[in-house]
C-alpha cells in the first residue's frame, strides 16, 4: 500500500508533466545530452560560465529526483543525493579557486 502524495508532490508533478512529456517525446539522448553539455561546461568553462551550468545541472538532477523518490529503492535515492552534493560541493570549489 503506497501512502497518500503530499499536496506539494501533487503540484509539482502537475507542473512537471508538460515538461516530462516533451522529454519522453524527444529524441533518447536530449536528456543525456543535456547533462554531458551542462557538466562540461561546468568543468571546462570559464567559472562565470562553469558554476551557473554546474547549477542548472544540479537542480535539473534534483527536480527528476523528487519526481522519481517514491518509485526508487534507498540505495538509488542515496545515489541521487549523493551525485547532487558532488556537483554542488565542485561549483563551490570553482568559485573558490575562482
């Protein structure tokens, strides 16, 4: 038995759907594409560049986490967590070594 959404995950996956859908009706590899653009040019890019994608790259990590948490087991949420924090933890290393 699955537990009721909160009022705030209902909102948020309706918000999302129109977004979601034209990411499954894209090509297969946008998504991936658009990861691999956005931690290059977090990795490459000058820092004004590199921070606001390494940004971008992690709330876009972090929005497909909260829409997929009640369908993944603890160890892929943990995985998902942990890759955030990675990505978030580099942009503050870019910035500080500036």
């Amino acid at each position: 038995m699955s537990s009721p959404s909160s009022p705030l995950r209902q909102r948020i996956t309706k918000i999302s759907y129109p977004y979601v859908a034209k990411l499954h009706g894209a090509p297969k590899l946008t998504l991936p594409g658009i990861t691999l653009v956005l931690a290059l040019a977090g990795v490459f890019a000058p820092v004004v560049v590199g921070v606001p994608a390494l940004v971008l790259l992690a709330l876009l990590l972090g929005w497909l986490a909260f829409l997929s948490w009640p369908a993944v087991t603890t160890g892929a949420k943990f995985l998902r967590i942990f890759s955030i924090l990675v990505i978030l933890l580099f942009a503050v290393s870019r910035i500080a070594n500036g």
